[in-house]
C-alpha cells in the first residue's frame, strides 16, 4: 500500500466512523482499527483528530460546491434565472444526500466544533463568489437591474442559509428540492426588477398638493392674460 492509498484508507475508515457515530465518541485508536493499521501510522499521516476532521470536513463543502459549479457551467448559455436556479437545486440536493450517508453525517458541514466552523467560513467566501460572477453576468448581459452584485451575493446566502443543515435535513428530499425552487423563484422576483425603489433618481416626481397645484394653475392665467 502507498502512502497516498494508505492516506486514503484512513480517511475513509475515518469517515463511515464519524457519519455513524459522530467525531466526538471517534477515537484515532477506532479509527486504526477499522483502518487495519496501528495507531502510530494513522499519527504518521495525521497530527490529530482534528486533522481528519478539517480534511473531511473540506472535502465534504467541496463536494458541495463542485456540484453548483457543474450546473453553472452545464448551463452557461441558459438564461441567469435557470442557472440560478440549477445552482441552487444542485446545493440543497447535495447536501440533503448527506443525510443519508449516516446519523451524524450533518456534523462535518454543521458547525459545532472550531475546525468545521473555520472549514465552513471558507466555504461561504467560495460561496459568496460563485454567486456574485453569476450575477456579475447576468448584469453585464442586462438580465438584471444594476444591483451591487456582492451584496446581493450575501443576501442570496443568507436566504439560503435557512435551506442547510442541520434544518434541511428535516425535511424530505423532495420538499427540500420544492422548497428551494419556490425560494429562487422569490428572489428572482426581486432581481429582475429593472427600478430600485430605495435609488432617488428612479423614483417617479411625487404628485404636487392639490393647494399647490391650484397656485400654478392661477399663476399660469393672469401672465397669459397680461
């Protein structure tokens, strides 16, 4: 077995112990021993633990990710509301499956310890940029209103953020997949407006007082019947 393969083992050992009974009752000593290697061989390839959470816990939000850019570039030539949408069906599907991959699956995305909480942070930065250059695109093509697209990138997360686990994974696959569907309908809604009612120079003159407009109008005689 190479060190690469070995490598390998371990964290695939690692893994199926933490889906099914969580990291914090794992022990590098189970971990060995489900691996079929001692416990200084795991040591050899990992400093600790924490290691091996921080490393699956990255390859896990990576998964996630790698499956929202497939859809983005599966899609590129669709219009901005399909290729958010796929985006946005591909992240909530992702990690839905995660819950059936085990019990305790949710805690290498959820985040209850420092290392996947510092994994998860880098996975929203990563994110935030997919959904700021799709965005980005759909402005420079006009699909959009002028917005400030990183904003809008944070705000699109954040609504998102109640479609992740651990709350997602109470709900079926199929009402996830509903459910972030009707979302990315919503915020289309919001996107697609070409007026900002929050920008001052888009919004229309407010009408003038009824007084006021009497004044005009009686102005507007006597210098005519001068």
């Amino acid at each position: 077995m190479t060190t690469a393969e070995r490598r390998r083992a371990i964290l695939d050992c690692a893994a199926r112990l933490f889906r099914h009974y969580g990291h914090a009752k794992t022990t590098i000593a189970d971990i060995a021993r489900e691996a079929e290697v001692g416990v200084g061989t795991v040591y050899l390839e990992f400093p600790s633990k924490e290691a091996i959470v921080e490393e699956l816990s990255s390859s896990t939000h990576v998964r996630v990710l790698d499956a929202m850019r497939r859809v983005a570039d599966a899609r590129s030539g669709e219009s901005f509301s399909e290729r958010l949408t796929g985006v946005l069906e591909a992240r909530v599907a992702t990690f839905q499956k995660l819950a059936s991959e085990g019990q305790h699956a949710c805690e290498l995305v959820h985040c209850k310890t420092d290392t996947v909480k510092a994994v998860h942070a880098r996975f929203r930065e990563e994110e935030r940029a997919l959904f700021q250059m799709l965005l980005d695109q759909a402005r420079a093509s006009y699909e959009i209103a002028s917005v400030d697209t990183a904003r809008a990138a944070a705000l699109i997360q954040r609504a998102y953020a109640t479609l992740s686990p651990p709350w997602l994974f109470e709900e079926r696959p199929e009402e996830g997949a509903r459910l972030a569907r009707e979302m990315g309908r919503l915020l289309l809604l919001g996107l697609m407006s070409r007026t900002d009612p929050d920008a001052d120079d888009e919004r229309p003159p407010a009408p003038a007082p009824k007084r006021a407009a009497r004044t005009l109008a009686r102005r507007r005689r006597s210098r005519s019947s001068r």
